[in-house]
C-alpha cells in the first residue's frame, strides 16, 4: 500500500517564490542601472495610458511600495503615488503614509523587478520601446534659456511668468482660447522695480454681448485695455447706482454693489477709469444740491427761531439741520465723518478714487482708519460709532456701499499689505502692465467730447436711479435653477484648485469671488431690465449675461492672483504656483528637481507638487517627460 504524501505548506510557498524569483529574473526590464529611471518611466505611464490598477490586491501595493522604496528611495514617492492613484478609493494621505513605512522597512527582498513583474502581471506591456534611427531620445536635463526662434531673446521661465499667453496690438496678455502657440515673455517685457503682471484680457465674446449701455462706453476707446479698464469701472459705478434691486445668495438679500481695484504702474493707462465717474456725477450733483437747498432753508427757519422773543418759542420746535447728502463720500474723511457720511446717505454711496494712496494715508491715521466698515459694508453688516464728548450714537444699519480704486501696485501694498484683515478678497481686480508705443496724443480716436458723452451717460443713469427709486417693492434678481447648478459645479473646481495651488491664504478670495459673479450678473440684467423699459416683479438672469458675468470673473480671478502674488507677506507663500512657474516649457524628473534644489523645496515636496499639477491638467507627462500645458483662464468654465 503506497503511503500518502502530506501537503507541506511552507515548502509549496518557498517553490512559489523560487518559481516568481525565476520569472522576475528573467525580466528585460531592470537589468541596466543605467536605464532603470527610463524603464520604471515607460511602464508607469503604460499603467496610466491604460488606466490599469496593479495595486487592487493590498499585498501587491504593499510589494509595489517596497520595490519603489529599495530602487529610489525618497525620489519613488511620485511613482508610488501615480500607481496608487488609479485606484478608485486612492487617498493621499493613505498613500504617503505607506511610502513611509516602505522606507523604514528595509530588507523585504522586494526588488524593483518585482515592480516590473507586477505591471506584467496586471497585463501592462513592459517591453522596451523600439526607436528609430532618426529619433532623438527626449532631453535629459530641463531647458534652462529656451529662446524665441524669431527674435532670438531669451524666454524668461521664473516665477513671474505664471501663465504662456498671446498679447494684443497694445503688447498686452490676451486669454488665449484658440489653441495657437502663445509668446512668452521676454526680458524686454519688463520694468526695472515694478513687479510683473502677465493677465489676461477679457475676450472679444465678453465685450459683443453686454448690454448696449455698456458696449457703447466701451467703445468710446480703441485699445482692449481701455476697453477692459471701462468696462469694470462702469460695471462697478452703475452697481451704486440700482436701489431696490436685490439677490438671494447664501439665504441673505444682496445689493449690486462691487468693489473694484484697477491696479498697474504708473503711466500705464488706468487713468481711463475715471470716465465712469461721470455715471454717477449727475446723482452726486443731484445729492449735493437738495442738500445745499436745505440747509440754506435750515438756516432761514433757525435765524428766524432765533430772532422769536424767548415768550414766543414756546411751542415752536427748534429747526433740525438737514442731513448733507453725496453720492460719492471722500476716501479721506475721518473714521466718524465716514459713518456719518453713510448714515446721512440712508445707508448708501461710493468711493470713487483715481489715486488710491488716498485712501491707504486714511486708513493709516488714527483718526481714518475706518477699514472694519469698509469690510462690513461688503456684506451690508451694520456698524455703530459713539461719540463721547457730544454723547452721540450713530449707527448704519444695513451698508450699501461700492468702491473703485486705482493704484499702482505699491498703493495696494499701502491699503492691503497681506491677506489676513479680508479686505483683500472682497476685491474685484483687474492688473496689468501696458508696453505699448507712445501714441499720437493730438488725434482723438472718437470725434466727439468724451466728457459730454459720459455727462449724456451719466444723465441716463440718473433716469434709471430715480426710477428704481420710486419703486414701492424691490425687484428680485435671481439664476436659473441649472445656472445655480453649474455655477456651484464650476465654482467648486476653482475652490479647490485655488486651494491646491495657492493653500489656504487665497480660500476666502475663491469664496468671494462667487458673490462677485453673482452681483455683476445682478447689473447686467438690470441693465437690460432698464433698457427695455420693462419693470417686472423679478429678474431671472439670461444666459447669456450668467455667462459674461462668469467669464468676467474667471479671468479676473488671474488678476487677483497675480495680485495676490505680489502683496509683501504673500511672496513667500504660493509655494506649488512659484514652481510651476520657474520650471521650463519641458523638462525631465531630474529637471524639476534641480528647479526644486534652486528654490529650497525638498525632493519629496517638489514630487508631491509634479503630482498635483498633472492631476489639474497644467502638465502632461511622457515617458520621462514633462510639458507645461497651455493655460485658458476660461478652461474651468467652459468644460
């Protein structure tokens, strides 16, 4: 009788592991230290085109990890992350973790064939690529000084240069959606001393479709930065200029009124804002004259109080002094002349600035600095002051209040050095830098009188303010239900990439910037509401002004990050977004870790931060080679 073999257990797993040894082993792949980096490359992006998961099962992670950790090292956590990801319940944090204890854990006899085996496995092809002779393999160092072939000037590639570009006939960015090849910047782009704004314009699509009112202030000028420059001044004057119009966001009512900073260099051409004040001078003449008219009556009734015997004031009530009304309140009153000034307005007005350093010299004095009221008024939070030496209260109930400023970049400083008080994001920007040709200042590109033309808009404005005025109900603006939708979709996008790229700093500027959208929407379809004639109950907003109004501002958005950029305490910050602008057009993983040592990050972080921009699409990867996309501000909208 033959005698039955006992399975023996530990015996069966040494075979199976000889046997898998053999089969690694006999892998092409992994054999030469020097094409290891090329190799693991190759296959990883295989696994990527092909979207396979070779790390379902957790001990070929695990084996994954362990043969990434002994072949790199640190310099394998990018790897390790870019297999793990295609996992649907990946996490980073998961992930980083695990590396961790890859690294600790030395001596599993895992080696990096085993990475190859399980790619293989897993169905990935992992032969080597075969090239031809006329083939030149992909650069293996980064692309320091690429030049303009045309110009022969060299390209710079540092943290100024945060997005590639076309320019207008002025030299200007312009937001390239065509797809060509854009022009970099070169070193005759810049100022000495001045920081750089590389922003893109508005788009032709933005300017065509605005309500009449605003396209034919817009085209009172010729170059597109006046356009732009006109068209944010006018949007942000007429929004102080629509009483009983209001919005529901967040479940609390919302004004159209904007803050607005145009911000560029000195001489650069931000002085065109100042004809959008004409839109609200007829209001302010208007204010300023019933108020002189009152207090001249004030005057006659208490000159003749006076004069009454003390036996005949008995029963006669002492004149009260009017309030003295304006539609445009100086940036450089007092703290308590500000309040006051709001409160004798009902609770309405402007700030209009050509020159912002005056209102940052305000808010430096003691007796000026009213910016808590200027952050509150942008949620139309009330605000009290109380007098001490004439016993007087006063408070603002409910603000309306719109701001235009422009500044160079240093006046913003002034008024804004860092993010933290929020004064920052409550902000709309549009920045700039204008290297265009000196132009011929004794020919008019309108043969007509600009002031008389703004005067007539101006006049127009009124006749719209006075008839919201005398309405009995407010007019409620409100999106579509698949515009909310798509606009709590794309805005959520944008939260999060801001978040990735720029870290919590810019959060409350992304936040903002959604209500931003929503009252330019809000002046825009009343506008049209006014244009019309029509006085409804409610404005459901258009498409196509929800559409302008969210190209407006996600354009704008690079300005304010750009701005962002350049404020004193924020330098240093942004770390993810100054490197991916000081990388070259291409380069290898060596590349961007020498980019990485220039600029004190570390390896492990420089890795993390490659990641990060593949996954938002501002790189592609190739083999062993990374390009920078071409970047459309409009990108996130238009998906």
């Amino acid at each position: 009788m033959t005698q039955e073999k006992k399975f023996n257990a530990a015996e069966w797993l040494q075979k199976a592991k000889e046997e898998e040894t053999k089969k690694i082993d006999s892998l092409s792949f992994g054999n030469s230290p020097e094409t290891i980096d090329e190799d693991v490359e190759t296959v990883i992006s295989r696994i990527e085109a092909s979207h396979t998961d070779i790390t379902s099962e957790y001990h070929n992670w695990l084996k994954a990890g362990f043969a990434l950790a002994e072949e790199f090292r640190e310099s394998g956590r990018g790897y390790f992350h870019r297999v793990s990801r295609i996992y649907p319940k990946y996490k980073y944090k998961e992930t980083e973790k695990q590396y961790d204890a890859c690294l600790k854990s030395r001596g599993q006899g895992v080696t990096i064939k085993s990475f190859f085996h399980l790619a293989q496995a897993a169905g990935v092809d992992i032969s080597r690529p075969v090239k031809s002779r006329n083939e030149e393999p992909a650069p293996s160092k980064p692309i320091e000084e690429p030049t303009n072939a045309k110009a022969g000037k060299k390209r710079l590639t540092g943290a100024i240069a945060f997005a590639k570009t076309t320019k207008d006939k002025s030299g200007a960015p312009v937001a390239n959606t065509s797809g060509e090849e854009a022009n970099p910047i070169t070193e005759e782009d810049l100022k000495p001393g001045e920081p750089i704004y590389n922003t893109p314009r508005l788009p032709e699509s933005v300017h065509h479709r605005i309500p009449d009112f605003l396209r034919e202030c817009c085209d009172m000028f010729s170059e597109d930065i006046e356009k732009d420059v006109v068209l944010v001044s006018c949007l942000t004057v007429i929004s102080a200029c629509l009483p009983n119009i209001e919005g529901i966001y967040f479940d609390e009512n919302y004004s159209p009124h904007l803050f607005t900073f145009i911000a560029a260099p000195a001489g650069s051409g931000k002085g065109r804002a100042k004809w959008a004040r004409y839109l609200g001078s007829s209001i302010h003449k208007c204010m300023v004259e019933q108020s002189r008219i009152a207090k001249s009556e004030y005057e006659r009734e208490l000159e003749h109080y006076l004069n009454l015997p003390k036996g005949q004031r008995e029963g006669v009530k002492h004149p009260v002094a009017p309030k003295r009304q304006m539609f445009f309140i100086p940036a450089n009153s007092s703290s308590s002349g500000f309040i006051q000034a709001l409160a004798d307005n009902g609770f309405h007005g402007m700030i209009f600035e050509t020159e912002a350093d005056t209102l940052g010299t305000a808010l430096k004095q003691e007796w000026g600095n009213f910016c808590d009221v200027l952050r509150k008024s942008f949620h139309h939070e009330s605000t009290t002051m109380f007098r001490r030496k004439e016993s007087e209260h006063t408070e603002v109930l409910d603000p309306h209040l719109a701001i235009l400023l422009a500044g160079t970049p240093k006046q913003i400083h002034g008024i804004m050095p860092n993010v933290e008080n929020g004064l920052f994001s409550r902000f709309l920007y549009y920045a700039f830098e204008d290297h265009s040709d000196f132009r011929n200042p004794f020919v008019s590109y309108r043969d007509v009188s600009y002031v008389e033309f703004f005067e007539r808009k101006g006049r127009r404005i009124m006749e719209y303010y006075d008839m919201l005025s005398d309405l009995e109900n407010r007019i409620l603006f409100k999106f579509t239900t698949e515009q909310g939708e798509l606009f709590t979709e794309r805005f959520n996008t944008l939260y999060k990439r801001n978040r990735l790229l720029l870290e919590d700093d810019f959060n409350a500027s992304s936040r903002r910037m959604g209500l931003i959208t929503f009252r330019i929407a809000m002046v825009l379809g009343a506008l049209r509401m006014l244009e019309d004639g029509d006085i409804p109950e409610e404005i459901v907003c258009s498409d196509v002004d929800f559409d302008i109004a969210c190209q407006i501002t996600f354009i704008l958005e690079q300005h304010a990050i750009a701005v962002y950029r350049n404020l004193p305490e924020s330098r240093k910050k942004a770390q993810r977004l100054s490197f991916y602008s000081a990388l070259p057009l291409g380069f290898t993983c060596q590349g961007y870790r020498v980019v990485a040592a220039e600029m004190g990050i570390s390896e492990r972080t420089a890795e993390r931060y490659i990641c990060d921009l593949s996954e938002i699409g501002w790189l592609k990867h190739e083999r062993n080679w990374y390009s920078k996309l071409e970047f459309d501000p409009l990108e996130l909208w238009k998906k």
